[in-house]
C-alpha cells in the first residue's frame, strides 16, 4: 500500500520517490498545498476505486497515515 501511495505521490507532486518515508510530513517535508493535496487526493481515489472523504483527512499528517486511511477505506 505504502508504495502504491509513494508511486501515485511521484507522479502526481513531482516528489522524489527515495525523500517519501512512512514518517515524511505532507505538508512541511512535502511542501504539499491544498491544490496539490486536492490533485494527490483525486488521483489516489482514482487509483483504489475508493471515495475519501475530506473530515478524515483532517488529521493526516504523514504518508504513512495517508497509506493507513487508505487501506482502511479500501476494504
């Protein structure tokens, strides 16, 4: 899941792919702004077939608690 999430991140932020952790910050280490997120987002429930709502993006800070959140609503 992590490595989809960090593929999916490359191609969509232009990050590179050897900076993005489970512990990488969206927004401080990512510099990731709301269009980015909203781009990212978008492309991740492309991806999965999943739908994710945005409260329960609210308390997202890291990739790997993106990855969480997206695993769990993928089941």
């Amino acid at each position: 899941m992590f490595e989809e999430i960090r593929d999916i991140m490359v191609s969509t932020l232009d990050v590179d792919a050897d900076t993005i952790t489970a512990t990488t910050n969206l927004r401080t280490d990512l510099d990731i702004d709301s269009l980015d997120l909203v781009e990212f987002v978008s492309e991740v429930e492309d991806h999965f077939g999943i739908m994710i709502p945005q409260d329960s993006l609210e308390g997202i800070q890291t990739v790997g608690d993106f990855a969480d959140l997206v695993e769990k609503l993928n089941k």
